[in-house]
C-alpha cells in the first residue's frame, strides 16, 4: 500500500458526487429561506402587536395557533395585506403509532417493513431516516444504526406530508450471522425516533441481531413491498 | 437581480458545486446530506450575491456558510443516530475495495470533533491556507495548527485506516 497524504486519502474516499446541484433548486431554496425569515419577521410583529390587546386574543372564537405560523391578512382596511404564510409541523415520535408491517429474512439477513402512523390529529411532514435502538436482556443496545446498504433503503430522502391518520413507512435490515466470534443479541423491542426528533415511540419486534449490522433507509410514503 | 447576475451565480455554483459536495460529504458522511447543506450554503450566498461577488474570496465565503451550516445541523442533530466505529457486517456480498476504503474513511472522520474535522477537511482537500481555514472557522491561526495535528494523530492511531496508507501524513 503506498504511503499516501491525507488530502489524497480523503479525496479518494470522496469521490465524485452522484447528482449535479441545479441552479433553479438553489434558487427556490433562497426563496423559501427569504420566505420563512419575513414570515419570522412578521410574527414576531404580530406578537408584538397582540401584546397591545391584551387577554383579548385569548378570548373564546379567537384564533388557535398550535404549531402552525399562520399569518393572515390584516383585518384593518388600511394596512396593507400580508401574503399568508403557513409551516406544516413535522411529524414527531409522541404523535406516530408504529407497527411491524412485514418480516423477512434469508440468508442470515433480515428485512422489517415499518408502518407509521400519523395520529397526532394534524397534517405533518416528515423527511430524512429515523434513528434505532433495541431492547436485550441487559437494557438497551445503543446499537449503532447504518443508512442504506441495500437497493431499496438507498433511495435519497424525500418530504413527505402526511394527514392526520396518513401512514408512512421506513425499512430496516439486521443480520443475525454470526462473525468473527461475536454473537447475535435478542430483543424484545425497538424502539424508534422520528427524523429530527429527540423522543421516540415503541416498536413491538423481536429477534436476534449483530448491533452493528443494522441498516435502514428513509422515511417514505411508498408502501414497501 | 439583473440576468447577468445570475448568470455570473449559474457559473460559480457550475465550477464549484462539485468541490463544495465533496466537502461537505467529508463533513457529513452522507451523500444527501452534503447536497442538502451545500444548497443552504448556495442559497445563501445568492440572497447576498452582491457582497459575496464582490469580496475577495467568494470562495472562502461560501465555504464558511457551509461550515457554519454543518455546525448548526450538527447541534440539531437527533439522538439514534450513532457514528459507527466499526466497519459494518458485509451483508450483501462483497463490497468493491472503494466503498469498504469510503465507508473506513467517513467512520474514522466520525470519530473525530467537528473542528478536527472542519479542519483536516479545509486544509488538506481544498487546500487552503491555514490563515483562511482559521477565518472560514473563525479561530486563530494557532487553534488550526494544533487541531489539526491533534486530527492527524488520531487518523494515524485509527485502526480503520491501517490498510489504507502507510502513516498519514500531512
């Protein structure tokens, strides 16, 4: 093995980006940043001037903000309208029931289909991979979770809005062979955290796994096979 | 923003893109989170494309919003997922010697402090200076320096690179 610097190295192991970043996208991107930024600007104004008003905003009838930044329309004839600017939360662990959809397995390597639920009560959207743990006989695992790997969890993470009662999906793969001496380890469940999440919901598996064998792809709104 | 604007935009993001993506893959390790911070990074210097054109070094610009971004999304970052320190079980099949070489370096990189990586990653692959590297990170020339050798000492010790050089070098 030839000695190598360290820029070669990394470079090498960079390689070259599989996708070309476009001009429109980055261009719809600094849209959506002004867009949040003004609509962050303008709610802190609303803030501002409800705190003038008093306990009338907290009266019956008068508009709930939960998670939404709702901004409206001015209701006084004179100021000028406002472009109404609505976030979608994201989907979290505390509002998603989840259950094991399928499992498979062969040579040794499994495949779990999961399906989440969305039962918050609202429309959310959820993008990225979510994260993993697993309960043995001595507490959790920490295992240590892998994205992709395999040809169907190694698709890019897209958004996805999911209604109230919508369902999404994700896959994870664990092998259960065991290799250079290590043993696989049982579990009694999983459990499982939402993309940006910091809490997580229970998974109710079972099984044998190798902890750091365990790969999985991102969250989707295509029903694994 | 006039037509020769974003002309002028099209052709920085055009030669530069694939630079910014493998930094960032250096960062983060992942092919779609490099992607995703490199267009924050681009988005932003577009909303201030009249300052970042007319600086010195709209490179070293762009290159401190993506670190600061990587440094923002880091502090973000959700509870599950774990850096792997360990190569993963070859579940698949063989894996070509690239990817095995890929997957050792990005869990090597994990192992190390975003700084030394920040670092290790500005100096020696986009070979810049130390001066600029301390200004993209805003540090002293002399907190480079010694981060840096730290990050060298610790890929150098790294079981996960042994068959991939003979001592790391600078």
């Amino acid at each position: 093995m030839n000695d190598r610097s360290i820029g070669e190295l990394l470079r090498d192991a960079a390689g070259d980006p599989p996708t070309d970043i476009g001009v429109p996208s980055v261009l719809a991107r600094a849209r959506r940043q002004r867009m949040v930024i003004a609509g962050q600007v303008t709610a802190a104004a609303a803030v501002v001037a409800l705190g003038g008003f008093g306990l009338a905003a907290l009266q019956p009838g008068a508009a709930k903000h939960d998670n939404n930044v709702q901004i409206g329309s001015s209701s006084t004839p004179s100021a000028p309208a406002t472009t109404a600017i609505t976030t979608t939360p994201r989907c979290v662990s505390a509002g998603s029931a989840m259950h094991v959809l399928s499992t498979q397995g062969a040579a040794g390597t499994m495949r779990v289909a999961v399906r989440i639920v969305n039962t918050s009560g609202h429309t959310c959207t959820v993008t990225g991979y979510p994260g993993m743990d697993f309960y043995g006989a001595h507490g959790w695992m920490g295992v240590r979770v892998n994205r992709g790997g395999f040809p169907d969890i190694s698709g890019r993470p897209h958004t996805v809005t999911v209604r109230a009662g919508g369902t999404t999906y994700f896959v994870f793969y664990f092998s259960d062979v065991v290799t250079n001496g290590s043993s696989c380890k049982s579990f009694s469940k999983a459990e499982v955290t939402m993309p940006n999440d910091t809490h997580s919901a229970m998974l109710a598996t079972t099984g044998c796994l190798i902890p750091t064998s365990v790969r999985l792809g991102p969250v989707t709104a295509v029903r694994p096979q | 923003m006039s037509r020769d604007t974003q002309d002028a935009f099209a052709a920085f993001v055009a030669s530069r893109q694939r630079g910014l993506q493998r930094t960032a893959w250096l960062l983060t390790g992942d092919w779609a989170a490099a992607e995703d911070l490199v267009q924050n990074a681009l988005a932003k210097a577009w909303r201030r494309w009249d300052r970042v054109s007319s600086a010195d070094d709209p490179d070293a610009y762009v290159r401190r919003v993506l670190v600061n971004e990587f440094a923002s999304s880091w502090r973000r970052r959700w509870r599950g997922e774990i850096p792997t320190a360990d190569l993963p079980e070859r579940l698949g099949g063989d894996i070509a010697d690239g990817a095995v070489m890929r997957v050792a370096v990005a869990s090597a990189l994990t192992r190390l402090t975003k700084r030394q990586r920040a670092v290790l990653v500005l100096r020696y692959v986009d070979d810049l200076p130390e001066a600029q590297v301390a200004a993209a990170l805003g540090c002293a020339v002399g907190t480079v320096k010694s981060t840096g050798s730290k990050a060298l000492a610790r890929l150098r010790e790294d079981p996960l690179l042994a068959g991939f050089h003979e001592g790391v070098r600078p």
